[in-house]
C-alpha cells in the first residue's frame, strides 16, 4: 500500500543495531529449545524417584517383596525406602494419616479397614495364603477339630491377626472356644514347633522363605480343612486355592498332600503424595517384577471397593507407561497429558473466538467506513471518484455553507473511524498477522481523508474570496 501524505514516515533504521537484534532473538530461540531438550529424559531411569514404602514385618512376605523391588529400584538410581510395619492395619492407618507425606505407599492385605484419604495402585497377581501352621497340623481335617485350641496369630494388626479374628467371629466358628494371642512372627512359629500353642495362624506367600524353613525341615505342618471352600463363600474377598504335595521337599513329601487354604491379596495403596511419574514408574517396577501384574489388573475384578488411581487405571489399559510418562515426567507432574489436551483444545477455541471477534470487528469498520462514503456520494453526482473530488473544482452544494458543514462532518467522522482502526490493530486480541487487514482500512480512511481535506481547504479559499458568510467555520 502506498504511503498517504497524512500517513508519518517510517523512522530511519540502524543496519547493525537491527543486525544484533535479530541475532539475539535467535539466540534466545535457541536456548529455548536446548532448554526444552535438556527436560526430554531420552535415556530413562528413576533418578527423580523419591519413595517411602510400608511393608510389614521384616520376616513377613511383604518386606520382601518391598526389598526386591528397592532393588530394582536402586539398579536405575531410583530410592524406595522399604518401612517394616506390623502389617496391613497398621499400614492403612499410617498411610491415611501422613499428613506431611512421609509415606506415600504401603502394601495391605485386601480386605483392610480402607479409611478416607487411600486409593488403590494395583492388585499383586499372587494371592498370599492364610496358613494354619502346628506339629500335627496333618492330622486337622475339620474345623469343629479346633474345639478349645489355642491360636497364635503373630502381631496385632497383621495379617494373620485380621484373617484368624474374622474366622473366629463367625457365629458357628466362635462357639469352638479357641484362645487367640498376638506374638511377633517368630516367636508365635517358636511356639507352635514346641507345642506352647497348637498353632500359629500367620498370611504370607506359600513360597516365602519362612514358610520354606519351618514346614521344610518338618518343624511345623500345614492344615487343610475340608469346608475351605464354604467358609470362603462366606468371606467374600477369598478365594481357596492349593499347596502342592511335595513343593518344600519333593524326597519327604512336605507336605504329604495337596493342602487347599484361603488366598488372599494383596494391595497396592497409595495416598495423593507421590507425583504422577514416580507412580507411573514405581507401577513398572512391579510389573517388571511380576510380568501378571498388567494382565491380572485389568483383566480380573476389583473387589477391594476402593477407586484405582487414575495413572493406575492409564498404566493398565496402556500395559505400561506412555511415551510421555518416560520421556517428559516433569511435564505429567504438572497434569496429565490428556488433560493437556483440553487446554490446547481451549488455546484452539480462545483463537477461533479471537478469530471471530476480529473479523466482526473488521467488519464494522469497513461497514462504517462505506456509510460515511455513502454520506459523502450524496453532495456530488452518481460514480464520482475520489480522483475526481481531487482535480475538479468543489461543486456549489459542496462550496455552500451547508455543504462545507456537511464535508466537516464526514471529516470528523472519518478522523474517529482512522483512530477506532488504529486501536483495534494494536490489540492483543488481535491474531498474529490480521492486523494488515486493519492496516488496508486505515490507509483507505486516510487516502480518504486526504482528499477531502483539501477539498475542505479550496472551498474555504473560495468562500473567503468570495466573502461568503462563515468562511472557515466548517474546518
């Protein structure tokens, strides 16, 4: 477009000043991007992992479990603080209660007192066993066998303390009489393979080391009741399922026989504190740990009532974590990537409204301009050109008092549209690039306003020669 004369020149430009400008800015863009760059976690590991967990105690299946995946943790630089605990009630509380995240996961037996403030992380695949464990336990085939029997059930709140009170609380169960006591793990296997109670009742992984070291040796025996599987259709949460004759010493055959006990799981809970990445990648631990860990998670039902967290619930219907989750976990931190999807799809609909703001701005303008020139055909005859008005004479209904009134009044009228035209091209609302539309109806309003100022200027020279009344008044 060219320049009007009523438009101000540009000012002089600095060739080397311009020069180190745009050196900076790409300066500038490039640090941005090497910062960005240096964010993308290309070769991935736990450094950033950062982790307390409650297990249970040190003998317990669950403090071994914690162990070997800080293990696997601490292989990729990752920490997983391991916390004995006396076991899943103990874990659920303190976990609801840590306030101050000093804890931010626990392992508990499903079933649990689960409080407000505990989601859950996951299921493990492989069920413990609710073990009766005494010196003659072979020979306990019946429950009504227990009659007056006297129970360890290791500490108080563990599993095997929860599992042995639930039984004994049924009404038909609690008529036997049986002494149930609370002893350290240890201790309560001590005094069962002595005799100082006829057995000890403890929730643990079939294949755990303790298990192994006491019924393996002969120390102690497993019981196998024939109604399991009827006390397990009153107990919801578990299942029954074998101990293979022979598994702890196929020469002996320990056990002599196939031992049907109560399964249980175990869960994965967690409280709000741990960040979106150090979940997603505590997840792939234990599912590099147990490879059924994915499958039985999403393929078998969650009937512990508590709602999966949703990067649980993400990890599970992905089979691992997303590309995001490893390579920009500072990025999940702040939210999560589908929810970074709603604000570019928010960023996308702000433009389009801005979009739609602008060109119903534009059109005002060019509609106001068109009605001022319509104001302005109506003093001269039909498909008169701005070219004309400047090198023909000023016409007598434009020379009269009327007219230059009326010739003032577009004048103003075009000076507040050239002003309205500026504001809205500086406006931020404005997209990136639209403002040149802006720029062609201000140089239009200004070529405009050329022409008709010195049309103003002739017919007040004329009426002055003239000694018309009001000569200047409408300038």
């Amino acid at each position: 477009m060219s320049l009007t004369p009523d438009q101000p020149l540009a000012a002089p430009s600095n060739p080397v000043q311009n020069g180190l400008l745009r050196l900076a800015a790409l300066l500038g863009a490039a640090a941005v991007i090497a910062a960005l760059l240096s964010q993308v976690d290309f070769a991935h590991d736990l450094h950033r992992m950062r982790l307390r967990l409650l297990t249970g105690p040190e003998q317990g299946n669950y403090h071994a479990i914690g162990e070997a995946l800080a293990s696997r943790a601490a292989a990729k630089r990752g920490v997983v603080e391991v916390v004995p605990s006396s076991g899943s009630a103990e874990n659920v509380r303190r976990l609801a209660a840590s306030r101050d995240c000093t804890v931010s996961l626990a392992l508990a037996q499903n079933g649990s007192a689960f409080g407000p403030g505990v989601t859950l992380l996951g299921r493990l695949p492989h069920s413990e066993s609710a073990l009766f464990l005494g010196r003659s336990a072979d020979g306990l085939h019946a429950f009504s066998e227990l009659r007056g029997k006297r129970l360890a059930l290791g500490p108080e709140g563990s599993g095997g303390d929860k599992v042995g009170r639930e039984i004994f609380s049924l009404p038909d169960l609690a008529t036997l009489g049986v002494s149930l006591s609370n002893q350290p793990i240890d201790e309560a296997l001590a005094m069962a393979a002595r005799g100082d109670v006829d057995l000890a009742v403890l929730v643990t992984s079939s294949e755990a080391p303790l298990v192994r070291d006491w019924v393996g040796r002969g120390s102690l025996q497993i019981a196998s009741f024939d109604h399991v599987d009827a006390l397990a259709r009153r107990l919801p949460r578990f299942q029954v399922g074998p101990i293979h004759a022979g598994v702890y010493d196929a020469v002996r055959d320990v056990p002599p026989t196939e031992r049907r006990v109560l399964k249980v799981e175990t869960v994965l809970l967690g409280n709000g504190c741990a960040r979106r990445a150090d979940l997603v990648d505590f997840l792939g631990l234990v599912s590099a740990e147990m490879p059924d860990f994915v499958r039985h998670n999403r393929d078998t039902e969650n009937t512990t009532g508590l709602a999966v967290d949703p990067a649980a619930v993400e990890f599970f219907e992905n089979g691992g974590p997303k590309l995001a989750d490893q390579y920009v976990p500072w990025l999940v931190n702040v939210m999560p990537v589908e929810n970074w999807a709603y604000v570019a799809m928010g960023l996308s609909l702000l433009f389009n409204a801005m979009g739609a703001g602008h060109r119903f701005n534009l059109w005002r303008i060019d509609a106001t301009r068109v009605q001022i020139e319509h104001k302005l055909a109506a003093l001269y005859p039909p498909n008169t050109t701005l070219r004309q008005i400047a090198s023909l004479p000023p016409t007598d209904r434009v020379a009269s008092a009327s007219g230059r009134a009326e010739l003032g009044g577009i004048v103003r009228e075009l000076e507040n549209l050239a002003l309205r035209t500026r504001r809205q091209s500086l406006s931020a609302l404005v997209p990136m690039g639209a403002e040149m539309a802006y720029r062609y109806q201000e140089g239009v309003v200004h070529e405009t306003l050329t022409v008709l100022r010195d049309l103003q200027a002739r017919c007040d020279s004329e009426a002055v020669q003239s000694g018309a009344p009001g000569a200047g008044a409408a300038a």
